[in-house]
C-alpha cells in the first residue's frame, strides 16, 4: 500500500515538473513574440528619425513590453483555463519579480548612469550615478510609509519581496492610470461628438488666408525699408571716417533707433504670422471635421461618441458616489450586468457559464485598448519631448513608466474580473490591500476629470478667439 502512494506522488510531482517546463516553453515562445513586437514599435515607431541607437535602451523597452503582455496574456490564461494551476501561478509570480527587477532597479539605475554620460571622469560618474539612484530608491522605498498598502489582515509571513514592491509601485502606476482615465473620460466626448465641432464657413477660411497674405506683404515692405536704411547707414560711415566718435554717435543715433524700431515690428509681425499660420491650419481641420461627420462613418463615429460618453459620464458619478459614500465595489462589471439583464428580460441562462465567456471577450478587449492607448501616449510624449532631451532618456523613462502603469493595471484588474478568476491574484499578493488602490484611483480619477473640464474649456475659448482672428 506505501508503496502505491509513493509511486502516486513520485508520478504526481512528475507531472507536475512536465507541466512546467510545457508551460514554460509555451510562456516563452509567446514572450519572445511579444518581445519581437516590442522591438519593431520600438524601430518603426519611435526612433526612425534617429541615427544613434543605444542597443541596450531597445532592449530594455522591448523586454518591459513582454513582460508587460505575458502579465495580461496570463490573466486570459487564467479566464480560460489554459494550462495548469500550479505552473499559472508559479510563472505569475515569476513574471511580476521579472517586472519588479526592470522597473525598480534595471531602468531607474541606467538612467541615473545614462544622465551622466558625458562626463569624462569615471569615478565622478559613478558616483553621481550612485547618489541619483540613491535618492530614487529611497523615495520608492519610503513612500509606503504614507499610504496604507498592507491589507490589515496580513500576516508577517505574507509580506515578502514580491508585495513589497508591487505595493510601492502600484501607488505610482494607479496615479499614473487614474490621471490618464479622468481626462480620457472628459476628452473622449469632446473629440467624438459632432456637436462640439466648430461650425466654419468658406468665408472664415478666406479671411483669414487674405489677413495672412495682407502680413505677407507688409513683413516684405518692412524688410525693404529696413534693408535700405541699412545701405544708407554703411554708406554715411564710409564717408566720415575721420569724425570724432561722439559725433559718429550723433549722426547715426536716429538711423539705428529706426533700424532697432523696424526689427522688433518685424520681429512682432513674424510671430503674429506664424499664429495666424497655425489658426489657418486649425480652420482647414475643423472644416474637415464638418465634412467627415456628415459621413456614413463619421455618424457611426459620433454614435459610438454619445455611446462612450454615457460610459465616461457613468464612471465619474459613481466615482463621486463611491468617494462620498466610501464605498467599494464588490461585483465586477460582467455580472452586475448579466444579472440586472437576467432579471429584467426573465432569461433562464447560467450566469456563471456566461460570465466566464463575457469576461474572456471584456478582458481581452480592455487589455487591447489600454495597450493601443498608452502607446500612442508613449508616441505623443516621445514626439513632443525627444528634439528638446535626449531620445534615449525619454524611451528609458516611459519603460518605466509602461512597466509601472501595466503591472499596476493588473492590480486594479482584479476588480473587472468575476471572484472565481480572482483567486490567483489574490493569492499572489495577498497582504495588499486592493480596496485602498481602488479608492486611491476614484480620488485621483475625480481630480483629473474635473482638472481636464477646466483646461478643454479654456483651450477652447482661446482657440475660439484664434478662430475669430480679430
């Protein structure tokens, strides 16, 4: 009989270790895709105006990427029931260590040394690069001292590496998710619906490209006069080239006053030029904007706008509600949903069966936008910053920041997901107390929206004032 369950548990750790080695080898095919993926956004996106290319900066950018994927892909996994529990969670644990490594101490501590490439005295470099990282890492280890991040019902046994710094990291990632949610939510209807499309006529557009030419003419005739009086200075010096300096002074002192005068008016016109360019330009948008609207997919867009919009307004009123009443929400969007429909319609259908389908489908296409979304943030910031800093600085800084906003998006994925699917994150990080990182976000998300409402309003009213071109 002994022997019998010996050799069950000799054949049950077996399986076990073959299951994990087929979930490896699985898990890293697809991380090497991911990778590949990672790199050719990185090349075709990022740096094609760019020469020089620091090998190991693409690498670091590439691998946040797939690690970041393998996190979301093992969610999928976790929906679907693909592979085996115990290799599900020890490659969870495996991939967010890998993450916590890249954000916390790989890419911080290169960009510390990165900073100071340039000087040519090495121990002043490393010690400059020890001092920067220094202060980072005691910032990411102090700021737990200020936010509860420990669930009240955790064990000393629970807290380990792993939730030491997701916890600390999940405070910048939540912040950073919940700024770039509040103005999505206010922006995402302001850029969708036709009713906030500026109505511009032919007329607009030709007064404003007459004003434009009108500038034109007057900048060349300034420059005319000024290119004369110039000629007329230069001559008056040639020929009283033994006059006392004082007198010099006297006789050119109104022609240089005049010269100063015409190249701060020109100086003046220029710049009213340029704005009047780029107020030109804004006008051909907006009356692009009018004629794609009137489109069969430009309606479609602008439903699926009002459609979002609801969504956005929805979220910020339960956010509201959520803060002043302090209240959590327990049932993840799929079943709340299913079951007001279950209830209203009479349906006879298995919630739960159902659930499991809806979420795979909700959580894939969550995963899909958020992706898409923050790389094109990634390009904005990248296109916006890359000619002022150096380009190798700026893609270091938004790995991190890619690797903090995903690995925190899982964190607060756990609330999107039906309790059965749960299970593991909860498990993996079970001393971190989810409900403040939930509060943190609504807080957080609320003050961005209301923050967002403000600056579109004003860059609305200035770009009206554009438009007007008086």
């Amino acid at each position: 009989m002994e022997n019998i369950h010996g050799n069950l548990d000799s054949l049950e750790i077996k399986t076990s270790f073959f299951s994990l080695i087929y979930s490896g080898i699985v898990l890293l095919t697809l991380f090497v895709v991911y990778y590949i993926i990672g790199h050719l956004f990185f090349e075709n996106k990022l740096y094609t105006d760019y020469e020089v290319k620091n090998n190991f900066v693409r690498i670091l950018f590439s691998l946040v990427f797939a690690g970041s994927c393998s996190l979301f892909e093992l969610v999928i996994f976790e929906i679907s029931d693909v592979l085996s529990l115990s290799s599900r969670r020890f490659y969870w644990k495996l991939f967010i260590y890998f993450m916590l490594f890249l954000v916390s101490v790989v890419i911080p501590s290169y960009q510390s040394y990165y900073i100071f490439r340039f000087s040519r005295i090495h121990y002043i470099h490393l010690t400059f690069t020890i001092i920067l990282y220094s202060l980072y890492a005691l910032i990411f280890w102090k700021i737990a001292i200020y936010f509860p991040i420990y669930s009240k019902y955790a064990q000393p046994k629970d807290i380990n590496m792993l939730t030491e710094g997701i916890g600390r990291v999940g405070i910048f990632g939540v912040t950073f998710m919940a700024i770039l949610s509040g103005f999505g939510a206010v922006n995402s209807p302001y850029t969708t619906l036709s009713i906030f499309i500026k109505p511009i006529s032919k007329e607009d557009i030709n007064m404003a490209e007459r004003k434009y030419q009108k500038t034109m003419e007057n900048i060349l005739m300034k420059k005319r006069r000024l290119l004369k009086l110039k000629e007329k200075y230069n001559e008056s010096e040639q020929q009283n080239p033994k006059q006392s300096l004082s007198q010099l002074f006297n006789i050119f002192k109104p022609k240089t006053n005049e010269i100063n005068k015409l190249n701060e008016e020109i100086q003046e016109l220029e710049m009213f030029n340029r704005q009047l360019y780029q107020a030109i330009d804004e006008l051909y948008i907006e009356k692009d904007k009018i004629a794609f609207s009137q489109t069969w997919q430009g309606k479609y867009n602008n439903f699926l706008g009002y459609f979002f919009s609801g969504y956005c307004l929805y979220k910020i009123v339960m956010t509201v509600v959520n803060i002043l009443f302090n209240r959590i929400g327990e049932t993840d969007p799929i079943t709340y949903g299913l079951d007001i429909v279950v209830q209203y319609f009479q349906l006879n259908i298995d919630i739960n069966v159902w659930s499991k389908q809806l979420s795979f489908i909700f959580i894939g296409v969550l995963i899909l936008v958020s992706i898409r979304s923050l790389l094109i943030q990634i390009m904005k910031i990248f296109q916006n910053y890359s000619k002022a800093l150096s380009p190798d600085n700026i893609v270091l800084f938004l790995a991190w920041f890619m690797g903090t906003y995903f690995l925190s998006f899982v964190l607060m994925m756990r609330m999107n997901l039906p309790p059965q699917y749960r299970t593991i994150i909860t498990d993996v990080l079970k001393s971190i107390e989810f409900d403040f990182y939930q509060r943190w976000f609504d807080v957080i998300f609320l003050i961005s929206a209301l923050f967002s409402i403000v600056f579109l309003y004003m860059v609305d009213q200035l770009q009206k004032q554009k438009l007007i071109l008086e």
